[in-house]
C-alpha cells in the first residue's frame, strides 16, 4: 500500500506559523493521510489568521502537548527555544521534528537525543538542503569519481542582501549565518565526504556591523586527503559557482541555482605539451588553458572534454515521507541525529578557531558517520 494511503490517523502540530511554518502547513497538505492537529504561536495575528483558514488553534504549548490525538510536534519558531519545545514535546510522547539548526549548540542537542531515546520517541531535523540538485550532483560526481580522486571542494553561498532584519541579528538568539546557512552547507559537506575531520580552520566576518557574524570561511581537511572551502557572504554583488570540485582527471562547477555549470575531465593518460600563450605581459606554459579561442572558434588544446552537468530529480516531500515512515519503525530517518550533532561540533570549532585564530585539531574525536 503507497505510503500516503497508510497514516490515515497522523496528526501534526505546527508550533511556530511563520513564513517556515506556514510553507510546511503547505507540503504537509499534499499527504493524504497527514492531518494537521491544529497551531501553537504567541502571536495573536497568526493565531488569527489560523482560526480563518479552519485550524484548530491550541490555547498555548501545554494544551498541545496534553493533545492525544497530536503524534508529532513540528518546530517552526526561533532558534532560541528549539530546545524546551522539543523536550516538552518529547516528555508528552510527541515525536518531534524541528527547523535547522536543531539547536543552539552540541549540548542541547545531545540532551534532546537522550530525551528522544528515553522517550521512545523520534527526533529529527529538517536539513531540507540535502535534496538540492547541486549537491546531489556534486556527491554523485564524488562517489562515481567522475573526476577522479577528488582533492579539494569549495561550495559557498553568496548574497548582498546583508542579515535579514529580526531575530537573526541577536546572537542570544542564535542568529548569525553559520547557524543560518553554516548548518547547510558543512552538512552536505560531511555527507558528501566518508572520512573523518582532521582540522577546522574558519574566519567569520562583520563587515556590516551587525552584533553577528554576516558571513564566514571554514577551511576543512579530512583523513582521507581531501581539502575543502566553506563560504558564505551576505556583502557580495558578484556572487561565485555553487560548487568547485577539483579532482586527478578533471574539474566541474555548479555556477548558480539554475544549474549552470560544466564538467572539464581529461579523456587520456598521456599528457601532451601545453602551446604556450601570451599572457598579460608574458608568456606563460604552466597556466595555458585546456580550452581556447582561436579566431573565435572554441578549441579543445589537448586531452580533455567537455560536459553538461548531470541533472538528477528530487523531491522534498521524501523529507516528510521519511520521518513518517521513521516515526513508524519501517525505516531508518534519513538525517540521523548523531549528523546533526557531528556537524554541530565542527560549527562550533570553526567558531572557536576564529576566537583563537588558530587551526583547531579534531582528528582525536571525529569519525565518520553515515548521514
């Protein structure tokens, strides 16, 4: 029987309607057997607005949770108060899935994993960012070793929209872009890699003045030889690729949202001398490119060809069908707990790293971990 057809009796509760409560309102509509079991929020406006659209609205938190007919707790709400939500809704029986970043901090999380676990219950984090198109490209370029043995990665963000004006720019809040986007791309990164974390070396930026970091750049090795750059920017007009794989026998880029971007991967073993070209106010042999323009007409120099990235088809819905199906015991939850965690602990090495200006040593106390 299709999995929608299954939960007929799955009650949510949205604790948190804001602009991520409301667009998971929405996904969860499209399962046939998910009904929402009514809000919790603090804002009469939005309380307002659910009672219109024909939600039940619980009268605050503790009603929710006294609620058997609620199976699950979804956490829309600040990051701040993740945590005593989702331990509320963990002592009342609740399964609880919550927006990234799960928590504040590694502490947090850990004692939400030994709440879930003595509860019997599941807890899970939306890293929706595990089903874009560019990182699944990527990891399947890194795994099929399309371009080899991949040696160094960079993927990055980058706006010049600046920290948007709320709660993300309080620090007690959890605001700041490495628990905004840090908790993203560090943890497509860690999946994408099989090997455990040596260093972290990261450098945070407040150019715009906010009280919270408005960007960052974390510098990752891993045991298994790669090298990686983490970056994001909110100050940046002329935004960089998505991805920069670079590997023994080839290099591919994803350039923007939109998936532009190629994969340039040498076809032969031998290595044929390189035409010399002029560049700038010299001659250069060492640098001449693989590809150039001769009389306007793209010439490939020597070995290698060019290719359009790979396009592979996901849908975010597998996100709730996933916790559906983990909170039932038929499989296992697609963003594991103990990920979370493992990508906590490097955030919080590249924040100390940038207080100490130094390389911080993780190879004593990471492992690699299936996601």
């Amino acid at each position: 029987m299709p999995l929608d057809e299954r939960h007929m009796l799955l009650k949510v509760a949205i604790v948190g309607t804001g602009h991520m409560g409301k667009i998971h309102l929405g996904k969860l509509h499209a399962f046939k057997g998910v009904r929402v079991a009514g809000i919790v929020d603090i804002d009469p406006l939005a309380e307002r607005e659910a009672a219109e659209a024909g939600l039940h609205v619980y009268p605050d938190l503790a009603a929710a949770c006294a609620d058997p007919a609620a199976d699950f707790f979804f956490i829309c709400t600040p990051n701040e108060v993740h945590r005593p939500i989702a331990l509320a809704g963990l002592a009342a029986g609740k399964h609880v899935i919550t927006e990234k970043p799960a928590m504040l901090n590694t502490g947090e999380i850990e004692e939400v994993m030994a709440a879930a676990e003595a509860a019997g219950r599941k807890f899970i984090v939306h890293q929706n960012r595990r089903w874009d198109e560019d990182y699944l490209v990527m990891k399947a370029l890194y795994e099929d070793k399309t371009l080899g043995d991949v040696t160094f990665i960079e993927t990055r963000v980058d706006g010049s929209r600046g920290i948007p004006g709320d709660w993300r720019r309080d620090p007690n809040r959890g605001g700041g872009m490495v628990l905004d986007w840090g908790v993203h791309l560090v943890d497509r990164l860690l999946c994408m890699v099989p090997s455990p974390v040596l260093t972290v070396y990261g450098r945070l930026s407040y150019a715009l003045g906010a009280p919270v970091e408005d960007g960052f750049t974390i510098y990752l090795t891993f045991a298994n030889g790669v090298e990686a750059l983490v970056a994001c920017t909110t100050d940046n007009y002329a935004p960089r690729a998505k991805f920069h794989m670079t590997g023994t026998r080839g290099t591919a880029t994803v350039d923007d949202w939109e998936m532009h971007g190629k994969i340039v991967r040498r076809v032969a073993d031998v290595e044929p001398d390189a035409i010399p070209i002029v560049a700038g106010k010299g001659m250069t042999k060492t640098m001449a490119p693989r590809i150039v323009d001769y009389a306007q007409l793209a010439k490939v120099q020597d070995n290698v060809e060019v290719l359009p990235l790979p396009r592979i088809d996901s849908d975010i819905h597998d996100f709730y069908r996933n916790a559906i199906a983990a909170a039932e015991g038929v499989t296992e939850q697609a963003v594991s707990t103990a990920s979370v965690a493992r990508c906590m602990r490097v955030l919080e090495a590249a924040r100390r790293s940038h207080e100490t200006n130094s390389v911080v040593d993780l190879s004593a106390i990471d492992s690699y971990l299936e996601a």
